[in-house]
C-alpha cells in the first residue's frame, strides 16, 4: 500500500511496506532515496555516479532529492546558548 498523499508528483518514488522495510525506494528497486542522497553526496560527479550505479536515470536523482526536500520540515528550534 503506497502512501498517495506524500507521493503525489513522484512517479518514480515507491514506498511498499514489504520491500526495504517500507522506505521510500526509487522505481520499486531496492534503492531507498536515502541511498541515492548518500550516492549523490559520495559521487557529486554524474558520470561516476551513473558508473557506480548504472540502474539510476538522471530523473530518478532529481526526484529523490525533490523527494526529500519535500519531506523536511522547515520548522526552527530555538536554543539558548548557556
């Protein structure tokens, strides 16, 4: 069962509760967008990435970090400096 709501726009994310313990995934791989972010983040050069992982289509990382851009919170904390 996929959560509609939080997936409205991302036709290449897929959340289903039996694979990857429900996190959301790229195109029903076993790739979690949080894999991808990280992916991103250790390879920031496109070509080695895409040698790295070769299943990954450039759409694919564009929504991943929509993705995840999508589902942060852009609420602040307040802290007291002691």
């Amino acid at each position: 069962m996929e959560r509609a709501a939080s997936l409205a726009g991302f036709d290449r994310i897929t959340i289903d509760p039996n694979q990857m313990g429900g996190q959301p995934c790229v195109r029903n791989m076993r790739l979690t967008v949080r894999r991808v972010l990280q992916a991103i983040a250790t390879y920031p050069n496109r070509p080695e990435l895409f040698r790295e992982y070769p299943e990954l289509e450039e759409e694919d990382i564009k929504q991943a970090l929509e993705f995840a851009a999508a589902n942060l919170c852009d609420e602040t904390a307040d802290f007291q400096v002691a």
